[in-house]
C-alpha cells in the first residue's frame, strides 16, 4: 500500500514501518455492497499500545471484510487534541456510519461527537471514557466500551504492595490529567497504597509520555532518595521511569509498575526490571467497540455501556 501524506512521529524503526505499512485513514479491506463504514480514531500511533490497538482492529475487518469498512486513523501527539477533533470532522464529511473513538481528552471531544450523533453516525467511546457531565451539558448519551482502569491499577498496586513494607515510600506518575482513564488509574493506585500503609511521597503527571516521565522521576528519586517504588499509569512512562532509575543507579532500590502490557514492558519483565503491567487487551479493545457498533446499527438497539476485561501481568504469567 502506498504510504499517504500524514506526518509520521518519531519513533523507532520497527514502530515506523509498522506506521506507514497499516496506512493512514485508508479503508484496511475492501467490503461488502452496502456495508456500512466505520472510522476507528485513536490517539498517538507512536505509543506501542495504540499501534496494537489499530492491528487488532484490522485483523478483525480483514476477518469480516464483507461486514463492514475500516477507517483506522490516530493523531502524532497524544495531547493534541485539535488534530483529534479535526480527524473526527473528516470522518462526519465522509459520513461514517459509526465512530468508535479514543478520546484523547474526556471533555474536548464532546462538541464534535455531538455533532457526529446529529449527523445520524453511531459514537462508541472506547479506551477514555467522556466525562459525565460534559455529555449531560451537550445532553447526549455516548456508551462506554472498556476496562475498569480503577480496578486495573488497583491490581497493579496490591502487586507492588505485596513486595513493600508499611510505611514504605512511593511514587505515582499520572497519565494526563484531563482524561478520566489517567484519574481513574491514579485513584486504583491509591486504593492499593492505603490499603497497605504505604506512603505516597510524590504524584506528578508524565502525560503518558517516556521523555516526560524520565524526567519526573529523575526528580522524585533527588527529592526522595527513600523512595521504594513507582507506580505509572501507562507503560510507556514505566519505560521512562527505569531509564532514570538506571541513570541514577537505583533500579535495585526502586520497583516499577506499568499498566498496558506492551511488548516492550514484557522484555523488562523478564529482566526483573519492571514487577507487573495490567493487560486491558489492546488487540481487543477496538473490536470490542466495532462489534457493538455493528451490533447497534443492525438491530438499533439504545446503546449502554459495556464492561471489558483487565488482568494482572508479571514475568511468571509470561512463561
């Protein structure tokens, strides 16, 4: 497939080709007479777990490639929530017949999904769950189809904990702090931690990012030279937080947690240098979202939320 004209962030070689190979809001097969089209909006396609995402998702299609049209796309920076609103806006001039979208803001996104939802197209909300009162001001209803992140990072917390002592330091890098999945994980941290007296020393945002989270923890361990453990709210800040560690010389002193179970995260599983990652199926996410919205524009019923699945992941489940 000819690679289109979108702007590719930086990323590594392998996540690269990965990028320009799956296109860039092309149709992944091609489908039935008739059948409807469904555009999939992601958020960065340089985290790992997005690209996993997106895979699934095409995989799926190419399994039901007389069902339906896949239009798989995702913006270059998790935060930029104008390109995100701006990829939504195409899919309603394409007039899609359903959105199934991944909120890279949990109010941002509202407006243009109202506007979607004016325009007839089914909206599934995926990943991020909008804020609640942001949809009742715009007095609509979006469903949610996803994890409990609450629950998730609570998993990962009671994993961590077990480890520790009370009393024990520890430290949280927050995803975003406009998304209701960041809020959630931080809250499933917290429940883990006063659960078993540990001491939360430092929470700052890494807004999902490696370089970020490197940096602010880089920090916290200067501040903290106590410190026992970092709890992060994705893995891609993990990632970052054992690059700082290492730097620092105390990745023996100081134990990481993640959240996502991406590829990456598991090598240093393996290695000891990560203790766990909470798996909320990424190849699996999207076509849950498709698969309702297939469901929804066949049998027309109200959409409701659905609850998806979330597991615990340490190197002992990867053997």
């Amino acid at each position: 497939m000819k690679a289109t004209s979108c702007i590719v962030p930086p990323l590594t070689a392998l996540l690269a080709a990965a990028f320009l190979l799956t296109g860039c809001g092309e149709p992944a097969a091609a489908p039935g007479k008739g059948a409807p089209k469904i555009a999939l909006v992601m958020k960065s396609l340089a985290n790992e777990f997005f690209l996993t995402m997106r895979k699934g998702a095409e995989a799926h299609q190419e399994a039901h490639k007389t069902e339906y049209t896949l239009i798989p796309n995702g913006i270059k920076d998790e935060q930029d929530m104008a390109a995100q609103i701006n990829m939504v806006e195409q899919m309603i001039n394409q007039r899609v017949d359903a959105l199934v979208l991944a909120p890279a803001d949990s109010k941002a996104l509202v407006p243009v999904c109202k506007k979607a939802l004016d325009a007839g197209i089914i909206v599934i909300n995926i990943d991020n769950k909008f804020n609640a009162e942001a949809l009742a001001e715009k007095n609509i209803k979006i469903p949610f189809v996803g994890p409990d992140n609450r629950k998730g990072a609570r998993l990962a917390g009671e994993c961590l904990a077990k480890k520790l002592k009370a009393g024990d330091a520890v430290a949280i890098v927050e995803g975003a702090p406009n998304a209701f999945n960041a809020v959630q994980r931080k809250l499933g941290f917290e429940d883990a931690i006063n659960a078993a007296g540990l001491k939360v020393v430092s929470s700052q945002t890494g807004r999902w990012e490696m370089g970020e989270a490197e940096k602010v923890v880089a920090g916290m361990i200067r501040e903290h030279p106590d410190l026992k453990g970092v709890l992060c709210a994705n893995d891609s800040m993990a990632l970052g937080a054992v690059a700082a560690l290492k730097a620092a010389q105390k990745l023996q002193q100081v134990t990481v947690v993640g959240f996502d179970n991406i590829g990456a995260v598991q090598e240093l599983m393996k290695k000891g240098e990560v203790l766990c990652t909470v798996d909320q199926h990424a190849d699996k996410v999207a076509v849950y979202g498709i698969e309702y919205a297939l469901e929804i524009l066949k049998t027309k019923a109200a959409p409701a939320d659905k609850e998806t699945p979330v597991d615990l992941i340490t190197a002992e489940n990867l053997k």
